[in-house]
C-alpha cells in the first residue's frame, strides 16, 4: 500500500513541529515507518530527524544576506525557490524512503506565506505521485477555546487551508495539556456540532467583528460536516491514538469522522 502524507498546519506557536514529531514516534511506537519532511526553510532547529529538509536546497537566513531581503521577504523568496524545486526535492519519496507507511510534513511556522504561496498548492499534487492519501492536519492552540472570537477566526481558517490546498483538512487542538478541562468541556473542536454555542458566544460580545465571524460561520454550518477533533498534547502523548483513528478515517473514507 502507498504510503499517507499528513501535512501540518496552522499558526504560529501552534505547537506543529513538536506535534510532527511526537506523532511521528508514536507511529513508530507502534510498528509503522515514518518519513518526515521540513519545509520550513527558515527554522533554526527541529525536534525531529527530517527525512528530506527545504534547508539543503535554500536557506531563508543565506537569502537575506545575498539578496538583502528581510525576514518576511527571505522566507517568501525562500518558498517561492521551494515551490519551482517540489519535483526534486520529493524525490527521495520514489526510490528508498518510497516504502515507509506513512509521510510527515512539516510546514513553515508563518502559515499566512505559505498558504499564499504556490508551494501550497503544488503539494498536495506532488505528493500525491508516491503517496496513497494526503490530509492536512490544522493544529490550533488549545488556549483559543476560552476566547470565542479568536477560536472561530481559527476554524475559519482551518477551512480556508482546505480551500487552498485541495485536500481533506480537519482540526487538531493540541496543548490541551495547559487548559483547563473546563475549558476543553465547552468546545469540542468541531464548528458544525457546536455552532448554536458558538453564536450565541460571538452574538453575546457585540462587536462588528464578532457578528461577522457569527455571519460567516451561519454559511459554512449550513454546508459542513461534522467531524471528532482530537484533543491532543504534543508533550505528554494524550490523544494521539485518537489523532491516528481520524487519520486513517480519512485515508480509507470509510467513516463519517464523527
């Protein structure tokens, strides 16, 4: 059988490489081979043992100092020069690394540049040559669930990377180790099953931008599905036999991920 690509995204300090990896020692944990790949190219270090690394092919720090970019710039340059190498830089997925069960992805920590780039894009149609089945994993920080504003903003965009990369994509809260279980006990995850919550949350702060997100997030229940969100700690393990159960959902599509 092909091999599944799990792709992680999502903000800022959302916790992907860490989750990447403790997600990728599990697997292993439990009998599967794993490849991970790094496309950050401006990470300074990595919790993991990258399989295929951006890095050997371009540096976001080295673009700075030849082409006198910025930080920003660098990393778009950076991405762009990614993006026209996907082919070659995946390569290594069609001879020895082509056996393993499963590929890690591991994308860049400005998740804004890279969902606008073109990389973003050309990933999953490239990964898609050596591997079986590709999902997007959209992690989000446990701590967003007390603050409704900013937990809808994120499934809204947790939506959008699906939009933008073609794939099946469903969210992850992950830290849960650092939340309350009151908290977690209020949101599950899942904007289609607790959107009558939610709303009257948003309806309830009265500001041009909560009845907006309240708005936008009336369209998108109409027409969404609802999905299990595993809750999940990067630093303890918890949740990560849940996390596997939804991805292999998604690979076979043999559930309604509930």
């Amino acid at each position: 059988m092909p091999p599944t690509a799990v792709v992680f995204v999502g903000p800022a300090a959302s916790g992907k490489s860490t989750l990447t990896r403790a997600y990728g020692e599990w697997l292993v944990r439990n009998g599967y081979s794993v490849a991970v790949i790094n496309l950050d190219p401006a990470v300074k270090r990595l919790p993991y043992k990258a399989s295929i690394d951006v890095r050997d092919l371009v540096r976001a720090e080295e673009l700075m100092e030849r082409e006198g970019l910025g930080p920003n710039g660098a990393l778009v340059r950076a991405l762009e020069i990614a993006a026209e190498e996907l082919s070659k830089l995946l390569e290594p997925l069609s001879n020895g690394l082509g056996g393993v069960d499963y590929v890690l992805v591991d994308t860049p920590g400005q998740m804004e540049v890279f969902l606008t780039r073109d990389i973003s894009t050309a990933l999953a149609s490239e990964l898609g040559k050596y591997c079986g089945a590709t999902l997007a994993l959209f992690v989000v920080d446990a701590s967003f669930v007390g603050r409704p504003a900013d937990y809808a903003f994120t499934l809204l965009l947790a939506i959008a990377t699906q939009l933008r990369m073609g794939v099946v994509t469903v969210p992850v809260l992950n830290k849960v180790d650092s939340v309350s279980g009151e908290a977690l006990s209020k949101f599950t995850g899942d904007l289609i099953s607790e959107y009558g919550t939610l709303a009257k949350l948003l309806g309830g702060e009265g500001s041009t931008y909560s009845e907006m997100l309240e708005e936008v997030l009336e369209v998108i229940a109409r027409y969404g599905k609802a999905t299990a969100v595993p809750k999940v700690s990067a630093l303890t393990g918890e949740g990560l036999e849940d996390l596997h159960r939804l991805v292999l959902e998604v690979r076979c599509g043999c559930g309604d991920l509930t």
